[in-house]
C-alpha cells in the first residue's frame, strides 16, 4: 500500500499479504516521480488539516495514488487514467499498469541481468528455470534500474 523513498533512490514496499517488507532500488527518474507525488501529498495535507485521512499513520503507510482529498484511488479510476496516458502516448492494445512490469523484465533481461536478480526486483521469490542460487546485492539492482530506464527512454538529463 505505501511507500518510502527517503533512503536515496531505494523504495521501501510495506509488507503485501503473505510477504515480508522489502526494498525495491529505482532509477533516478521513477525516484523523483515519488518524490514528488509525495511533495504533493504534504501539499494536501497542509491543506486539509485535521481532515487529512492519514493523521497518526507513518508517512511510508499511506498510499502513492490518491484523490483531490487523499483518499486512496480506486483500481477502476487507475486503469482510466492509464488508459488514457496509453492513448496519449499512442500505445494501443489494452495495456494495463501491471504490464509495465513484463517490460521492466523483458527489458532487463534483454540488457543481460540474470533471472534470480529480475525476480528479486520484481518482488518474485523463485525464478522459473532457477539453476543456481544466487543473491544479487542492492548495487547491482540499482545499476540495473538505471540501465533499463537508460534503454527505455535514452538518457534522461
């Protein structure tokens, strides 16, 4: 549900049903994004006072993708708003925020990174056609992040 990007460009996932908190490293472009939908939830919460939904709750808790008044937005509500980015970005097929996972991984693995450290990224705890283990450590996750923006979207000054 929430997260925290105040360690660098390390997002710290809460725990999900059934799996432990653990640490996901960004690229430099998908950190500032957080960090600045963040800015924008203190900008609402200065705003709405005692009325904010999150008082008493640790910053890291509360959800990334809200309404006008910081309540957490409904799945329906995101995929609109997807769809119609999709649109403007001419990317046709239905394409869901979920898919951008597969390209973050098809992507990786294209560039080389090994399948034990696309699944740690992607939160997996097993690989499909794991034949050794491995355990690949946060600078290699971040150099990955880095390189798969880099291959996405050139680089990104």
């Amino acid at each position: 549900r929430g997260v925290d990007v105040s360690r660098g460009g390390v997002l710290r996932v809460g725990r999900a049903a059934r799996h432990r908190p653990r640490q996901v490293p960004l690229s430099p472009v998908g950190a500032a994004a957080l960090r600045q939908a963040k800015a924008q939830q203190l900008g609402q919460q200065l705003a709405l006072g005692s009325d904010w939904p999150w008082l008493g709750t640790a910053e890291g808790a509360w959800p990334v993708f809200t309404t006008d008044d910081a309540r957490p937005i409904d799945a329906r509500r995101l995929q609109e708003a997807f769809a119609a980015l999709a649109k403007l970005a001419r990317i046709d097929g239905g394409v869901r925020p979920h898919d951008l996972r597969h390209t973050f991984n098809t992507v990786a693995a294209s560039g080389g990174y090994d399948a034990r450290l696309r699944a740690q990224h992607l939160g997996h705890t097993t690989t499909i056609n794991q034949s050794t283990y491995t355990h690949p450590d946060l600078e290699q996750q971040v150099a990955m992040a880095q390189d798969v923006e880099r291959r996405l979207f050139g680089d990104v000054g």
